[in-house]
C-alpha cells in the first residue's frame, strides 16, 4: 500500500496541509513580509489592466498616419485603451524677427515662452489623435517626452511605461527590405528609428510595424524574456510549476519521485522524515480545493523583489517541521499514522495559537490606527484652530488700523469742510454778481441777432438779384407771361414728358418749337441745381449736348431746342415701335455719349446722372445730353491724383450709380464711366438696367450670351460681343480697375462703328409708316 493512496491518512494531511499554509502566512506577517489577499487582488488587477493596453508610437502630424491609425482601429477591440507615444524634438534654432538663432543663443524667458509655445502646438496636434479615437468610440490618452533622438525616446517610454504590446510605423516603402531564408521571406523596415527600436527595446515588448495601413511584420517578445507580467499572465497549471520549484527546494532530489506520484512509490522505501512529509504536503496542495489562494500567492510574488518573499514563506514551513520530534528514517506503515496525528495535533494546536496571535495583532492594530488617525485629527484641528486664531488676530490689527486711519482722515475732512464753507459764501457772490452780468450781456447779443438777421436778409436779396443776372447773361430770360403763352396755360396736352423734378411741354416760343421744362418747387431740383444747369448750359456748347435756349426765374423754367424723336428709353423699351432701331444707330449712339463724356470730363465736369432718360434724339438719331442740374465741377487736391467732389447726399438713379460713390461719397469721372457700361448693356440687350449686369455675367458663364442680344436689332455676333465687353469693362465694381474713355474705350467704338458704316443695313421688321 502506497502512502497516497492510505485512506486513513488521507484527509488528516489535506487539513494539515491548509493549516500549515495558514501558520506560514501568519509567521511571514509576523517577520515582516506579510501581504493582503485585497491588496494582492488589486495588484492583479492593476496588472491586468496595464498589461491590456495598446501603446502606439506617433509623429505630430495626424495626416501622415491616417491610414495606420484606420488600420489599428479596425484591428483591436474597442474595450482595449489605447496610449499614443510622442516624442518631441525641441527646436534648436529659433525663427526670431532677424533670423534664425540657435536656442542656446535667447534669454531663457524667451527661449522657456517659445518652448510653451511649441509644446501647445504639439498638444494641439496629438488631440486630433485622441479625437479620432473618441469619435469610434475608443478611450484614447497621450504620452509624451522630450529628446532631440526620437529612437531613444521610444526606448525610454517603452521602459518607464512597462510596454508589452506596441504599434509604430516603419516608415515610407523604399526603407523596406526583403531578407530571404529557407523558411519564409521576412520583411524588415530598415529606417534608423525602426530598427533601433526593434534592437534595443525591452525583450518582452511585442512589436508590430505598420506602412500605409498594412501589417509589414512583427517582432515578438523572446521567450526567456524577464517580464515583469509573466507570472500574473499564468494559469493555474502555471502557478503548480512555481509549486513545483517551492518543492524542489524544500526537500531532497532523491525525494522528488514521492511528490509527483510516481507509479515507482511502491518499490520505494516507506521510511521518510517528517520535514519531507510537510514539503510534500505543500507541493499536493497546489492540486487540492486550496489552488486558489497559492495561485494568487504566486502571483503577488512575480513583481520584482517579492519573488525572494515567496521563498521565505517556503522556509517557513521547513522551520515549523524543524520544531518537531525527528522521526526514525525507517518507519512500519502502522506506526506512520500515529506519527501524522502527532504531527497533526501539534500543527493544530500551533495553528490555534497562531490565529490567537493574528487577532491580538489586528486589534492592536486598529486600536493603533485608530489612535494615530485620532491624534492626527486633533493635530489638524488644533492647527486649524491656531491659523483661525492668527487670522482673527491680524484681521483685528487691520482693523484697528484702518480705524486709526480713517478717524485721522475724518479729521482732515472736518478742516477742509470748514475750509469749503468759507470758500462756498465767497462763491455764491460771484455767482450773484456774474448773473447780472450775464441778464445784461444776453438782452445785447438778441439786440445783435436782430440787427445781423436783418443785413443777411438785404445781404440775401442783394446776391439773388445779382446771381440772377449773372447766370442770364449768357441765355435768354422769359417772362412767366411767354412761358404760360407757350403752353398754352399749361395744358396737359401739350406735356411730353414727367418726372420727379417736374413736367416737360412743347411749346411755340417766340416762333420756335421748344421744349419748356417746368421744375416743381418741392421737387429734388432745388435752385441751386436750377441755376447749376443754366450756368453750365450757357457756358459750355458741344454738339452732342443738349443747347439751352432760355430760361424763367419766375416760372422756375428752362426752355431747350424741341428734339423730335424723344428719350433714348423710348426707342430701347419699344415705346416707340413706329420707328426702327437697328444695330448701326446702336453703335452711333454709343460712339456720340463717349464723345460728350469725353468733353465734360476734359473739362473737369462729371455729368452724375447718365441714363437713356437723359440722352434724346433728333430727327437723325443724333444724340444730344440733358438734364446737367446735378452734374458737378471736380478738382483734385494736395493729396489726391484723381479729382473729386465730396457730397453728403448722393443723387442719381441707382442702378446707373457708381458703387464706391455711395459708399465714400466721392463723384468722380469714374461715376459716369460706370453708367456709359449699363447704358452699353442696354443698348446691345435692350432690357432694363436692374440686375443688367449680373444676368450678362451668369449668360456668358453659361455659353447662352447670344440669348440676351436684342432680336430687333440683328446684331452681328463679333460685335456685340465686343461691346458687351466693353460695359463690364466700364461697370467694374472697382473704381481703379474701370478703363478711361479717351484712351481705352473710344479706340474700340470707333472700330466698331467704321465696320457699322461698312456693312449693309437690312430691312427692318418694324413698320415705317
């Protein structure tokens, strides 16, 4: 009969066997090495969650790694964090307003805010990771050092974090090689950083090199490695080979074949001592119901230096075993069980003395704790106390003497106020006095005013009567009697045409066929735009501006030469159908208003409302410009190349108005180039100005712009083009960049009305009748 198959001895050892464990633990507490199975299970868990960690090595730029990092994402599981790895290379020459300096060359307040400076750029930089991360729903964090060598930086994160599982790029594809041996054909990135990191880092990292989100290859952690996870890594069946180690060095080698059961045990000697029965013991406990608490035994004491703790423990049970009676080396099998329950009864009774002990120890010490966490309690509280105490007493010093302050500013106050009343009656005097003089000098300034409003308003007739003279003496002057005559008492008959300054009729003057303009006398044409344009008409003659027969100051009346065919509106709208407009009346129209600019501005004067309302026709579609009433005299200035003239109020017809002029107030020749360009785009489309512009723009865009051309007309292609060119030349937002009449756009008019005078004109579809 075998001992491990003795049923009689059987049980008695598996107790015996826990008991001892117990006492080995209690001593080990005793002796300085004790451990707790809470702070064990922690520690394991602890482990356990660093070791389940992805460590990824990154560079800065979050573009350069997108498709490893979409690699890495799809590759794990989203429960694992993940840790980037950053090392940051501090700049060592610093970009300053004269250069670039070498860092070592600055103060260090500025060498240390340029430093903070790239480090919030590099945070800046590493969250796109993170974000990228949080928006997959992976929990991400960041780890970063600074090193002028990224390789040892690597290395020194890797050492300091304990990394076991690492990602890192391998760089561009030229840096791979192939290494060919008989087995397979291995890749291998050949950049300095990667291979650094695959040579000297730590033996049991796992390191896998990624390119352009594939998997290049994979070092793997070497099996004799020293990690410092291993043991917490281990199963059960692990934790029995740390078992077995315990054992081989608690018993003899020629002993070792009775611990594993050997099928030899039979042939064997029964005689053993009783120190080699408790080392057999603790080696079969490791395969009985009490694994568990050997397992994390063995796994507290993989950390580093507590390995040496856990053989301790197992010469603990040699010393108990020591204490003993020695048994004879040669034993019958009856008599091995009375030496078990005598070996057993002692264990137990040390094992009850031990728990006895374990109990008295944690009483102590909680009432040791308890007591030490009292007294530190009362230490605060007697410190805070003190701090309170010092605080009321400082803040009474302050007190009183902001008190002692403020009574002896009091003081002062008390003297000024005196001070101030005595000053205060000397005043009120003066005020007194100041006041009569004051009723005396306001009664002779409204004497003053008076007498002035009085000589402005002889002052006032004087200038009017000599204004009127002046501005007449180079037109007619009508009576209010001539001009009633004229139009026959005004008869709505004989109006030709209305609008906001007043009402235009035909009239018989003095035997001539006029045009009489009556302006109202609340129109937007006061009289200084009234005797503006009698001056300007009677001053300045060109054959393309309207000629100024007369005028009637009473009747607020300007008589011009009668222009049959009307408004240059008229014929564009179709108003009048009865007469034909085709495309060479369209080029000379065009060509006769560049040349009346031309004149206006060549003497400074800027017209300011150009519209086909203001250009009328005779009886041979010559055109003739009116309506100057708001046209202005420019002059440049000091500080100006262009010449300008500033007004508060802008006038004009908006769509036909200068953009910068309603924005700066500035009228300058530019304004009426801005409306010869509208005024272009009519006459080749033949539509209205609103919104004109924008819709040739968008036709020519399309490749529709022929779709806009005016049918009735019957314009060449080539040449409608060209002028339609020419307005969105003219009507440029920008001011600078429209072109100058005289230099830039009469060359081309001139051109296209030469090929006008050319070409034959075609039958009309309008009816001459």
């Amino acid at each position: 009969m075998t001992l491990v198959s003795s049923p009689s001895t059987l049980p008695p050892l598996l107790q015996m066997e826990e008991l001892m464990s117990r006492a080995s633990s209690v001593r080990s507490n005793f002796s300085g090495n004790s451990f707790n199975l809470r702070e064990i299970q922690e520690e394991l868990e602890l482990d356990e969650t660093e070791e389940n960690k992805v460590y990824v090595a990154v560079g800065n730029e979050v573009t350069k790694w997108k498709e490893n990092l979409d690699w890495l994402l799809k590759s794990i599981d989203k429960n694992l964090p993940i840790v980037f790895l950053h090392v940051h290379q501090p700049a060592r020459k610093i970009a300053t307003p004269i250069g670039y300096m070498p860092a070592n060359g600055l103060e260090q307040q500025e060498l240390n805010a340029y430093r903070q400076l790239e480090k919030e750029k590099m945070n800046q930089s590493l969250k796109k990771f993170v974000d990228i991360c949080a928006r997959r729903n992976f929990k991400a964090t960041i780890f970063s050092i600074d090193n002028d060598d990224i390789a040892k930086g690597l290395l020194e994160l890797i050492k300091k974090h304990n990394v076991t599982d690492l990602v890192m790029g391998a760089g561009s594809e030229r840096n791979f090689s192939f290494i060919t041996n008989s087995k397979a054909r291995e890749k291998k990135p050949k950049s300095k950083i990667a291979m650094t990191v695959r040579e000297k880092a730590e033996p049991s990292c796992r390191i896998r090199f990624i390119s352009k989100g594939e998997l290049l290859c994979i070092r793997e952690p070497r099996e004799n490695a020293p990690a410092a996870n291993n043991l917490s890594r281990s199963s059960s069946g692990s934790s029995s080979g740390h078992s077995m180690q315990l054992r081989s060095q608690s018993m003899p080698p020629s002993q070792e074949e009775h611990t594993f059961g050997s099928p030899g045990l039979e042939n064997r000697s029964m005689s053993v001592n009783v120190a080699a029965g408790a080392s057999f013991l603790a080696g079969f406990s490791h395969n009985s119901n009490h694994s568990g608490l050997e397992n994390r035994y063995a796994s507290r004491s993989s950390s580093g230096s507590s390995q040496q703790n856990f053989f301790q423990e197992a010469d603990s049970c040699s010393l108990i075993s020591d204490s003993l009676p020695e048994t004879p080396l040669n034993i019958s099998p009856s008599s091995f069980h009375n030496v078990t329950e005598d070996v057993y009864a002692r264990l137990k009774e040390a094992m009850d003395e031990a728990e006895k002990l374990k109990r008295e120890a944690y009483e102590e010490s909680s009432r040791r704790s308890k007591a030490e966490l009292d007294l530190v309690q009362a230490n605060r509280l007697l410190k805070s106390m003190q701090n309170m105490l010092n605080a009321e007493m400082q803040r009474k010093a302050d007190i009183e003497d902001r008190f002692a302050t403020q009574h002896n500013e009091l003081e002062k106050h008390k003297e000024l106020l005196l001070s101030l009343d005595s000053q205060n009656m000397q005043l009120s005097q003066i005020i007194n006095e100041l006041r009569a003089k004051f009723e005396e000098t306001r009664t002779l300034l409204e004497r003053t005013a008076q007498e002035r409003d009085a000589a402005l308003r002889v002052a006032q007739e004087f200038n009017q009567q000599g204004s009127r003279s002046r501005h007449l003496r180079n037109c007619t002057e009508f009576t209010y009697l001539e001009i009633k005559e004229a139009t026959r008492n005004f008869d709505p008959s004989n109006k030709i045409g209305e609008g906001g300054f007043g009402s235009v009729y035909i009239g018989f003057l003095r035997h001539t066929t006029v045009a009489i303009k009556i302006l109202n006398r609340d129109s937007i044409q006061g009289d200084p735009q009234f005797y503006q344009e009698i001056e300007i008409l009677s001053r300045i003659h060109h054959p393309h501006l309207v000629t100024l027969i007369g005028a009637c100051l009473e009747a607020r009346a300007l008589v011009y030469e009668y222009l049959p065919l009307g408004s240059l509106d008229n014929h564009l709208t179709c108003k009048d159908r009865n007469r034909s407009f085709p495309w060479q009346m369209r080029v000379r129209v065009a060509r006769e208003i560049c040349s009346a600019l031309i004149f206006l501005h060549s003497l400074h004067v800027v017209h300011g409302d150009l519209k086909p309302e203001n250009v009328l026709l005779d009886f041979n579609f010559m055109v003739k410009l009116s309506d100057l009433g708001i046209c202005r005299q420019v002059s440049m200035t000091n500080t100006t190349t262009t010449p300008y003239h500033l007004t508060e109020q802008p006038k004009g017809t908006f769509p036909y108005m200068d953009p910068e002029y309603l924005a700066s107030g500035e009228l300058t020749p530019q304004y009426d180039v801005f409306s010869f360009g509208i005024v272009l785009l009519q006459l080749v489309t033949g539509k209205e100005a609103k919104r004109l512009k924008n819709d040739v723009e968008e036709a020519m865009e399309k490749g529709i712009l022929d779709k806009m051309f005016d049918q009735s007309a019957r314009w060449p292609v080539a040449q409608a083009i060209d002028m339609i060119q020419i307005g969105l030349w003219c009507s440029d937002p920008s001011r600078r960049k429209r072109p100058d009449l005289a230099k830039d756009v009469w060359a081309r008019l001139e051109s296209i009305f030469n090929f006008a005078l050319a070409s034959p004109r075609r039958p009309s579809t309008r009816s001459t009748s």
